[in-house]
C-alpha cells in the first residue's frame, strides 16, 4: 500500500495522510516520467486586434498542446476555486463539530437544567468526588497547595491524588468556570466537553490521516464520541470520556514507524503523553497496550516492514520515555511511593468483567437500552463497557470479513477481538452464568495490570469499530458498480439499523439535596478551625459523598473526615487498595442508623471509642442536616454520645471543640 495524500486537504510535512497513513509502509516514490516529445506552441495572437504579422501565418494548436493545458489547468486550479473548495470544507468541518456538540448538549440537557441539584440517578459518589478535585484545582492555582496529595479530607491520614484520578490536567484549565460558577457546573462542562470532544479529535485524525471521505471520518467519530460506554461514563466519569488527546497520541505512534524525525516526533508523543497522564492513566495504559497489539498484528503480516520501521520507531519511542520520564518521575514516585499509596485494587473492583451477552445488548442510556435488562451484564451502570447490540456486532463482523484483504481491517480485528477478550474478567460468563476462567486470570497480578479494571477494556473495541466503520463508508462510497444509488441506500440502511438502537439519550438523574445553608452562609466558621474537622452525620464515605459537595462548594476551606477515595488498607501505605480510609466504628454504626431508621443503645465502651474517633480526626463541630434521611434517629443516636444538639440555620449541631482538644 503506498501513501495517498487526501484531495480535500494539504498533507502533513511529517506525516503520509490517507488510508495508508496508519500503516508502517515507507512511502514509494514514483519514477519521474519520461520527457515528452516537444510540442510547437502557437505564439499569443495580438492583442487588440493587431494584425498579424506579415509571413507569420497563424497556426492551429495540436491534440498534445490542448491535452497538456488541460493537465496543467487540472493540477494548477484558479486560487479562487482553491478557495471555494477550501471553504467548503471548512465549512463541513464546522457543521461536523457543531453537531458533535448538540449531541453532548443533548445528553447532557437534564443536568444542565440544574448542575448543582441534578446528579445521577444511579450513583451520586463519583460526581461528588470529581466536584472535589476540581475545587483541589481552584486551591492548586490560587494558594499554590501540593497538587499530588491532600489532607482537606480523610484527615488526618490525607489521600493520595495522584493515586486517585485527580484530573489536574482538566481541573486546572477549569479554574475560572469553578471560581465563576461553582465546581457543579465545571463538572457538566466537563461532560459536554469530553463528549464533544473526543468525538471531534478522532474526527480530525481520522479525516486526516486515515480516510479521505468526510462523512467516512464522522461515523466513524461519532461512535467513538458517543459509544454506549462513553455515554455509561458520562454521568461518573469525566476523566474516562476525555479522550481527545488519544487519537493524536496514536497518530504520532504511527508517524513514528515512518518519520524522518523521531528525535522532535518522539518529543511531541511525550508532551501528549504527559498531559493524558494527568487525565487518566488507566486509559493511557490501554491506548500504549492497543498501539503494540496493532503495530505487532501489522507486522506479523507484513514483515518485511519492521526493516524500515524499527530503526525511527525505537529512536523515537525512547525520547518519549526519557521525556516524559523526566516529566512524571516525581508525580509518578508520589504516586507508587508517597504517602497513602497502595498496590493494586480491591478483589471486587479487579474481578469487574463484562458478561458475553453484553455485547449483543444495546446500552442503558441508549434509544433501545433497557436498564433491567442489563442489570446482570456489567458491573454496574457506570461500566458498561460494551454493549454495542446485535445489529451493530453483526455489522463489525461483516466488515471484517469484507474488507478481509485489507492489511489494515485485519490487524483492527485481532486488536478489537483480542481486548473484547480480556474485558471477560477472570470469569467468563453468558448471561450471568459463570462458563470457564478467562485469560485475564493469567494477567491479573503482573504490575500495572493489578490496577485495571478489566472491563474497560472493552473501550479498545469501541474505537476498533468505529475506524471500521469508517473504513466501511469510504470503501462502499468507492465501490464502482453500475447502481451506485443502490449502494449508497444500502450503506445509509446498514448505519441506521446499526447505529439507531444505541443512539445517545439524555442522561438520567435525580435531585440531590441542596448545600446546607449553614455552609453557604460560612456559620461554619465560628467553629473549625484551620487544623481542626467538621464532621457530617452520617460520616463521609462511599455512600455518603454530600459532605464532600459541602466542602467542595466552599473551595474546600475546611476539612472532613474519610470520604470516597482510594487508599491503602488501614491507613498502611503499599498495602492493597480499597474505597475509603481507616475502619470507623461510628461511622459504621451512623449509617447503618441511616438505613434503617432504628436508634440503637449504645454503651460507655461505644461512647468512649466515638470520643477517641472524633479527637483522632480533631473535630470542631458534628453537622446533622435537617432534612437527612432519616435525620430524627440519627439526631437521638448522637445525643447518647454527645448530648443534646441545638439547631442553628438548617442543621442539628453539636460544639465538640471542649471534647477534642488537647488538653480534654
């Protein structure tokens, strides 16, 4: 295959563009064509009507003359046509992103309606979390806080930020949104954008670099924007759907294979490198796994290619790792080494696989998704990692197949169907029925793998069908029958009945209880001070992230215990992850008061291991909200420990200040 360069486009001076910019072929430079026979070219008649002059008599342009104007007129085009079609697709460019971004609006539109008291209607935990990161950012930027770790909450044991997806390459560029509008609004922001976002760079790099149809590229970008799993993460994930820095990531990988310069390409892939490090580096993992699995898939089939390949590609990889070595050594030391870290995930989150069905069922947030009927083919809502329906399953297959000679489709497909795989987890299973251990189960423990969840990698096979897709416009568009329209109606058919079931739909969400006024109206300032928490009833934790909404909305200017994190178990930095900090009695024993509705008896022995629990976290104030689940037998729950409470604003409150300190 040589490379094409696109007729709707100027090529990169770096880079092949076409069909064949993916692939690790050197370009093939063509002979230089014969010199032609010399043509007599008339000479200019007068201008004016002069007469011609005497003896000259006029001559009549030859079949080789006016064939060779026309060659030049073709190649040479009038600026002003250059300009039109340049226009025009500019103006196509525009159009695609316009409705990239309708579409993230949207899905989005519910949330917009109220960002600060709209929130999933499944699990509230993740957005509350990332609405404290970005208030991180605010005090990154403003008060110049250590970016990596943080004691605002869990304290006084702190968390490890760069352990827990602190998004600070989007947290900071969202500063002003925080500071204008609050971190609820940066957070649908953030959606919309990485919605919208992802879907237009894979747009750009696939109009580019891959195929020369326009409409090739936004099919095959749409679905890698507005996937089932991108859209199962839009409610929680922020950082997982960013992705528009992948598919430039993956261009340079493959520019590398062929550059001239992989000194200065090696460097430009660590920059990108760097910056998706710190937006998630499980998907960075995924997309430098996938890049090997491909280019190795190209090789196996073409090996004569690794001869002109590995010479740029080696040179150029290694100045990306020395680069962005140097750039993430101490992020990356705080991380594996810096306090709170820990060494792998929790068997629960580990053992996340998809269910083989879930690749015949279209998505929950999609037109034809079905909630219940997912309920048992993914881990939970946020990870439906697949779910591409029957239809478009039998469509990717039919590509493959098609298009079966191609270098190309086949090195997709062993890289799509080989991550399709792994995402089974450590048990395969049809229809929540355990079959046999899959293959991940021999993967699970080696390092950096222990800290994946293994059914996102079905997300690598999201994007392996969207460039098929794509693949599959532009060859139909090519395909040289005598019933053209015939073939574009059967294409347009194939897409709709493939792409209309998992169609995107607005996000659902449910109402979330508003800031507590006591916090909006700093009452809480009279009491905690710079060293010292306040303390929610319940307990911050992983079912109860409000707290962190709280603190969040005040740019976290006090503290809070625990919270929904990742950290080592105990508080013991190196052991294995899990969600939350140090075991807390009483926090155990408040929520299970919230879930219940029971008041139980409590004891000296409980009172006292309460007193010990708030003077560990140097509590200021304990904080019942009014309106609380709930609130009546927690209020009467704390009164044994505590005595009564007085209601200040909307909250029950309790001064502990005396209790806590020091000299207590």
């Amino acid at each position: 295959m040589t490379p094409a360069e696109p007729r709707d486009s100027p090529p990169d001076t770096d880079a092949p563009t076409g069909s064949a910019s993916v692939t690790t072929v050197a370009p093939i430079t063509p002979e230089p064509p014969a010199d032609p026979a010399p043509v007599a070219v008339p000479e200019p008649a007068p201008a004016d009507g002069a007469p011609i002059a005497a003896g000259a008599a006029p001559t009549r342009p030859d079949a080789a003359s006016v064939a060779a104007d026309a060659a030049r007129a073709r190649s040479n085009p009038a600026p002003t046509t250059r300009r039109r079609r340049r226009w025009t697709l500019r103006r196509i460019d525009l159009a695609v992103h316009a409705v990239f971004l309708l579409a993230a609006l949207w899905v989005t539109s519910r949330i917009w309606v109220d960002p600060a008291g709209r929130v999933a209607a499944l699990y509230s935990s993740d957005p509350a979390q990332v609405q404290f990161f970005l208030a991180h950012s605010v005090r990154v930027v403003l008060h110049g806080e250590f970016p990596f770790y943080t004691d605002q909450f869990n304290y006084p044991d702190g968390v490890n930020l760069m352990a827990n997806t602190a998004i600070l390459a989007l947290g900071i560029p969202m500063v002003p949104i925080t500071l204008l509008f609050g971190p609820a609004v940066s957070f649908v922001t953030l959606v919309t954008l990485g919605l919208a976002g992802t879907a237009a760079a894979w747009y750009r790099v696939l109009s580019r670099h891959v195929v020369r149809l326009r409409l090739a590229a936004a099919v095959g970008a749409w679905f890698c924007g507005f996937s089932p799993a991108m859209l199962s993460h839009a409610n929680w994930h922020p950082n997982i759907i960013s992705e528009f820095l992948l598919p430039f990531i993956v261009w340079r990988v493959l520019v590398l294979t062929r550059s001239t310069r992989p000194v200065r390409d090696g460097a430009l892939l660590a920059l990108l490198v760097t910056a998706q490090a710190f937006i998630n580096e499980e998907i960075l993992l995924f997309t430098a796994l996938a890049c090997g699995v491909f280019l190795l898939a190209v090789v196996a089939q073409r090996r004569g290619l690794w001869a002109a390949a590995w010479r740029p590609l080696g040179v150029g990889l290694a100045v990306c790792a020395v680069l962005a070595g140097a750039l993430l050594a101490y992020p990356l030391y705080v991380q594996f080494a810096g306090p709170m870290a820990y060494h792998g995930l929790s068997d629960t989150v580990r053992d996340y696989g998809n269910d083989i069905a879930a690749f015949f069922a279209p998505g929950s947030t999609t037109l034809g998704g079905n909630e219940r009927a997912n309920v048992n083919l993914a881990p939970n809502y946020s990870e439906e990692n697949a779910f591409f329906g029957w239809s478009l399953s039998l469509l990717a297959v039919g590509i493959v197949v098609w298009l079966r000679r191609e270098v190309l489709v086949r090195a997709l497909a062993v890289t799509g169907a080989l991550f399709a795989v792994l995402s089974l987890g450590e048990r395969v299973s049809w229809w929540d029925r355990d079959l046999f251990t899959g293959p991940w189960e021999l993967l699970v423990h080696l390092p950096l793998l222990d800290a994946v969840v293994p059914t996102r990698f079905g997300m690598i096979t999201t994007v392996v069908i969207g460039v098929l897709l794509a693949f599959a416009v532009e060859r139909a568009a090519a395909l040289r029958v005598p019933d053209r329209r015939t073939v574009r109606i059967l294409t347009v058919a194939g897409l709709v009945l493939a792409l209309l079931p998992i169609a995107p739909m607005p996000l659902q969400v449910t109402t979330r209880p508003a800031v507590p006024k006591f916090i909006t109206a700093d009452r809480w300032r009279q009491y905690v001070g710079p060293d010292q928490t306040l303390v929610s009833v319940p307990v911050p934790s992983m079912g109860n992230t409000d707290p962190m909404r709280w603190a969040a909305s005040t740019d976290l200017a006090f503290k809070i215990p625990g919270g929904y994190f990742l950290a080592p178990r105990n508080g013991v930095t190196g052991d294995p992850g899990r969600f939350g900090g140090r075991p807390s009695g009483i926090g155990d024993l408040l929520e299970e008061v919230a879930a219940t509705g029971r008041t139980p008896k409590l004891d000296d022995r409980q009172r006292r291991r309460f007193l010990d629990e708030l003077r560990h976290w140097r509590a200021a104030i304990v904080v019942l909200p009014l309106n609380e689940p709930n609130a009546e037998p927690l209020r009467r729950t704390v009164e044994q420990l505590l005595g009564p409470a007085r209601q200040e604003l909307d909250v029950w409150l309790w001064d502990v200040r005396a209790l806590t300190s020091k000299s207590a």
